[in-house]
C-alpha cells in the first residue's frame, strides 16, 4: 500500500530475495553469527556470536519483552518499492490486556522518511490501533517504532504490524519459525505476510520485537470459612490476577465491628501480605481472641488497599463473623415473696400481717440455677415513714431459686405492706455464679402489697407451712 492506501502495483524483478553472501571479513564485522566460517577463522565467528546475541536480546530498559523473533537468522529481505510487509503476531491471556511501548524490526537497507508504520486489529486492513513513531535514522539494523503513550492491547487478539512507503529500503524475513526466548506468556509471532497487486499473501516472517508491559494485576479479597468461634483465626484469600512475574506486596487494612473485641489491637490497622511470583493466591490470616466472658457475636474485615504494582479489584473486602462461645449469664425471672404472714390481723381469715422477729423471705428466680458464696442482698421497703431494710441471702446456692430474708424488728410498721425494690440485688462481697459466669443483678421489683403488711407491735407466731 502506498501513503495514501492506493494498492501499489508490483514491479517486476521486485520480489523477496534471499540475503547475499559475504565474505568472512564482511560478516564478521557485521555480527552475523548464523553464517557458518571456516575453521581457521572462528575467533572471528566467536566475535561475530557475541555481537550478535547483544543485538538481538538486548531490549528498552523501560519495557519487557512481550514477543522476539528478531534474534533468529535472517535468510531474505523483502524491497519496499515492490511490496508492503505485514507481520501478524498475537497476544497472551493476562487478564486486564497490555501496553504497548514499541515495536523493533530488522531492516535490511535503510528506508526513506516515508516509510509509515502501523498496527491493525486482526488484519492487514483491519482497525487501526496505533500509527508508531519511527526513529531519526533509518539505517539499516534494529529500528525502534514507538507507540504512542497509552497505546494498550487486548488480551489473546491478533494484531497485525503494517510497513509500506512509497520509495526505498527492505527489511530483514525469514523462513524459520522459532521466537526468541524470555517473551510473555501466551503470546506468539505468526505468519508474515505482504502485498502487491492490491493483494495481502502469506510469507516469510519479518523479523521484529514487541515490547510492552502487563496490565497490573488486579488483587481481589475473599473470606474464607465463616462464622468462626472465637479464639479460631478468620483467614482470607488474597488473589493477583493475572499471577505476577515477581514477588508482590499487596496492603491491607483490617478492622473489627464497632464494639467487638475479639481482635487485638496490633493485629487491626494497615498490615500487608506477599503474592510471590507465578502465584496467584496468598492466605492472609487475623488471630481472634478466645474468653470467658459472654458478648456479642462480632466479625472481622480486610480488606485490599491501593498500592505499587496492582489494582485494587471489584471484590476489594471481605468479611468472617466470629461468633461467641461463652453461654449466657445467669439472670433473674422472677421475683415474688415467697413467705406467709403469721397473722390475720384484719380477721379477714387470711393472715397478712408479720409480727415481731418474723421473717419476710423474698424469692429471686434465676434462668439456670446459680452458686452462691458470701452474702448477697436486696432491698426490701416499709411504709414510706418506716424506711428500707436489707433482706440477706438466706438459702438456694445450687439451685435456681434463691430466697433472701429480713426479721421484723421493734419499730417496723408497713400498714400499705411489704415492696421490693427493682435493681437492689447486690454481691455484698459474695458471688453469685453458674460456672465461671457472674449473673446478671438487674431484676424487676414488686409494689407494697397489702397481702404482706408489717406491724412489730404482733407477737410472731408461727406461721403456716409454706406452699
């Protein structure tokens, strides 16, 4: 093709011809060590090798190689004033694509200024994906075309590398297939290909090297079993996709629920992980704190935080619940008096009156039953002119219903009767446990009840058996 896309019509004797032979000196001052030299002339051969072998492999310090062929052995070149080249090449599967830095072809005899490069999606004629900057000078050897900045490529596509001008000049093809070593992944060179008449035809290769870099991988987050029971680790799967060529430090941030405490303070915060290199996976795992105490079940976050060499992925966090396993504390059910008056002073036939040094029991009622060391009391109420009186814990421990009692004493006097005060139960320096749980001292209270009067002006009788 000519600058203007015209089809070029193909001259006469113009066609790919083999590369000419040269003497011994010749091609050992060009560094072309794939000719075979004569015994008596190897150190120049040496030489040769190692000239050549830095030409082909050395690549741009600021690009990896994504794909070479430039290294193999040139057999033929092709003339531009007879025929456009192409060279199809395709790319690997990193996930997130590449970017494109350059492209390097063998020339033969050097170009004109007109020389125009550039790169087609699938074909020859295909969506032009970039229009490459060529170099200066347009000597014969390795030519660097650069892309432009930002130029990416899609993962496992076919591209198509064009060459045409209108005037002078011939790269370097080859009959050979192999690639050079230390490429991507995936990627490969394919046919070469060339045109005149208006007409692409499959040909030898060109020989070129594409260089670029991988997208950076993306590093997603994901919990791993979940609920755990605390005191278990919460553990996560960190991924790098694509899986990174060199070892890769990923941060994260870890964090706990607001009230939780199931994770130590120098275990929460900015903490980091390392993907090592062809691997895709690291487990990163935050300890959990095991107790006694009862509490409510928490949960533990990580999630991914931005850094050098990767992007943060869509499933950036991930969470494990962490469940409690300490049974609940003891608590009170009920309350409720649990002693008979001793005497009807009412004549009502019921007794409802407590006489002097009779005893007014108070029954507490727990959710399990409870061991009781010390002694524990509540607060037991009089008319409001008589006052407040403890009631002690009197018997119960290893059961669940525990009975606190008050003797009648000389001035009390509760014409309205006996009420129990709401949240009085207190330890008194004893304890009140079921196993290594502390109950709960919160409890209901009752009003004065005319059914339990007190007037210590009665002589105490005995009162009936209880119930």
């Amino acid at each position: 093709m000519g600058p203007m896309g015209r089809p070029r019509q193909r001259h006469a004797g113009r066609s790919e011809s083999q590369t000419p032979a040269l003497s011994p000196r010749s091609r050992c001052a060009a560094g072309l060590a794939s000719f075979r030299l004569p015994r008596s002339r190897r150190r120049c051969g040496r030489r040769a090798a190692a000239i050549a072998a830095a030409l082909a492999l050395a690549a741009p310090a600021y690009a990896e190689v994504l794909v070479s062929n430039i290294g193999q052995s040139a057999t033929h070149n092709r003339a531009f004033s007879g025929l456009d080249s192409a060279q199809v090449f395709r790319t690997g599967a990193g996930t997130g694509g590449y970017t494109l830095e350059s492209v390097e072809v063998k020339f033969h005899s050097a170009s004109a200024s007109d020389l125009r490069v550039r790169l087609h999606q699938g074909t020859p004629t295909g969506t032009v994906v970039a229009t490459l900057t060529h170099p200066s000078s347009l000597a014969a050897g390795n030519l660097t075309f650069t892309a432009p900045a930002g130029t990416t490529l899609e993962a496992s596509t076919t591209y198509v590398l064009v060459l045409d001008t209108t005037t002078t000049g011939a790269v370097s093809t080859t009959n050979l297939t192999g690639e050079d070593p230390g490429g991507a992944p995936g990627w490969s060179i394919m046919k070469g290909q060339s045109s005149g008449g208006g007409r692409w035809r499959d040909g030898r290769r060109l020989l070129i090297r594409v260089n670029g870099s991988a997208a950076p991988p993306a590093v997603t987050i994901a919990a791993g079993t979940s609920p755990v029971t605390e005191g278990t680790a919460a553990t996560f799967t960190v991924t790098a996709d694509p899986a990174p060529s060199a070892d890769l430090t990923v941060n994260l941030s870890v964090s706990e629920a607001q009230g939780s405490d199931y994770v130590a303070a120098g275990d929460e915060g900015s903490k980091t992980v390392t993907i090592t290199s062809g691997s895709t996976t690291a487990t990163y795992s935050v300890t959990t704190q095991g107790d006694s105490a009862d509490e409510p079940n928490g949960s533990v976050r990580v999630a991914v935080a931005s850094g050098a060499g990767y992007t943060v992925g869509s499933e950036s966090s991930a969470l494990v619940l962490v469940n409690d396993d300490d049974a609940p504390p003891p608590t009170v059910t009920n309350v409720a008096i649990s002693s008979t008056p001793s005497h009807d002073a009412d004549d009502s036939g019921t007794p409802e009156t407590y006489g002097l040094d009779a005893k007014i029991r108070v029954r507490l009622t727990f959710s399990e039953a409870v061991t009781v060391t010390g002694t524990p009391r509540l607060t037991i109420k009089m008319d409001p002119a008589y006052g407040e009186f403890p009631a002690d814990f009197e018997s119960g421990s290893g059961a669940a219903n525990l009975v606190f009692a008050y003797m009648v004493v000389a001035q009390n006097i509760s014409t309205g009767g006996v009420a129990v005060l709401a949240n009085t139960l207190e330890l008194n320096g004893g304890t009140i446990r079921a196993g290594t749980a502390d109950a709960v001292l919160g409890h209901a209270g009752l009003a004065h009840d005319a059914a339990h009067k007190v007037d210590y002006r009665l002589e105490s009788v005995a009162p009936p058996p209880p119930p």
